[in-house]
C-alpha cells in the first residue's frame, strides 16, 4: 500500500503541499481514511464514558484525534475532488470549496475542541471527558451537517 | 459517519476492550484506515526529504503516525476477522494471529521506530529525519512482507 501511494504521489509532482495531496482518488481515499480513524477512536472515547472506563484507552484515543486534527487534513481537498471515489464516492458539498469562511468557522472549532479533548483526556477524569466528549461530537457534526451530503 | 459507527458498536456489546472492536466489518475497516492515514503521512515525510524541507510539514505527519502506532491497534484485530471486508478485503494472513511472537516484534519495531521519528521531526534536522524514515518505513515493510498479502 504505502509504495503504491508514493509511487503513485511521485507521479504527480515532486514539490511541496501540491504533492502531498498526491491524485485526487489518493486525496479523497486518505481524507476518508483519517475522518474513519477518527471515528474509531471516538467510538471507544464513548465506550469508555459509557461503560467501564481506562484512562490509558481514552488518552491513546484522544491522542490520535489531537495529532489527525492538527494535521493540516484542509491539503486534502484540492481542486478537483469536489466529486470523485477514494474507498468510495466523496460525500462533500459543493459549498465546502466555496464557503471559505464557513469551513475555517467549523475547523477551528473542531481543532479547539480535539486539543482540549487531549487535555482532559490526560487528567483521567470520566465526567469531564464525557463533557468534552459532547463539545468535540458537536464540532464533528456541525461539520457533517453544513458540508458532508448526507447517505 | 461517526453515529453510524457508534450504533454498529452498540448493537455489539457495552464493554470494555472487546466492545471497542465494534463489528468485525468496523476493526477491518478501521484498521484499514488508520494504516492508509499513516500511508499518507508517510507519503507527506517523502516528499518533504525528497523535496523542500518543511519542518512544520514533517512534525504534523509524524505526530500522526505517532498517536496511531501508540493507539493499541492489536485491538482491531479481534478473533473472525483473519477475513472480511472493511473498505476492501482484508489482506492480513493467517500467521497474524498464530505467530503471536512474530506479530510482537514487528510491532514493538514499528512502534519503537515511529516514537523515533517524532523526536527526530522535532528537531527539524532533514537528514535525520530522511535516514529515521528509511528505519520506520523498514518496519512497515517488515510487518507487510511477514503478514500482508500481496494484491
């Protein structure tokens, strides 16, 4: 897989962001990939808040959500991926590419919300992160809500 | 995206570790997209020792594939999930899950060489981090030759 996709990013350019955005079906397959991953460790944050909780579950989880948000995920949507199949048909609205303002509105608030999730997530207290737990979740579907079609 | 999964985990089971896996479905596609999220990372180092240095550029990839070589992802492959299918048909062979001893050692490798690479990122030294990613991108082979089938 990974010298698949760098064979396959090589192809396209060898110089700086434009080329880590590698073809559009790579850009739309590993945004696709890091959104899911995220919702993995979601799932076990809730998991966690639900049932028995291990703090050392919900930081890895946190952590993952922290390092994909501050990641810089917006280089993967360049032109062209407005329509287009990663593992399968991107869900994106039109207006993710137009309304500039709007997605920088819901992408720091995410942003701000999965650092404090790691923050909390490290003190081991279950009812705060249940609390943050809602705060990020929000962020997650204020997004879906304005941008992602639905299924 | 998220409330589907998180449904389909709570069809399954309420508790701990064994619930985080969700469907056998869910931890293939999950693990699927958490090593194609770490491909991409990967792919961002690449084209970054390759091409113009970005130090900002590295460290955000590296802490990616950081927090997902730490998140405890032996737990995305719970027993009937030798096959399936996630976003596509699992590729892991059989030997995953009798060569308990094999599967070991290449996971503290990848894990021991990824926590590397972040700490090398750190510094921005560009040739540290060019010859850190020859031994991390080792270990991802060394895992994909011993227990991943070829397409």
């Amino acid at each position: 897989m990974k010298s698949k996709l760098l064979l396959a990013l090589l192809a396209v350019s060898l110089t700086g962001t434009a080329a880590a955005q590698g073809k559009p079906e790579d850009a739309i397959k590993w945004r696709q990939s890091a959104y899911t991953t995220m919702g993995w460790s979601m799932a076990r944050i809730k998991m966690n808040v639900e049932g028995t909780y291990n703090k050392d579950d919900v930081i890895k989880a946190a952590n993952v959500i922290q390092a994909i948000a501050n990641s810089g995920m917006g280089a993967l949507y360049p032109a062209g991926t407005d329509k287009g199949t990663g593992w399968e048909d991107t869900r994106v609205k039109p207006e993710f590419f137009t309304n500039k303002e709007g997605v920088g509105k819901v992408a720091m608030a995410f942003n701000k919300e999965a650092n404090e999730m790691a923050k909390v997530a490290a003190t081991g207290d279950a009812a705060a992160v249940k609390e943050q737990f809602g705060k990020l979740g929000g962020t997650c579907k204020g997004c879906h809500d304005d941008f992602k079609a639905k299924k």
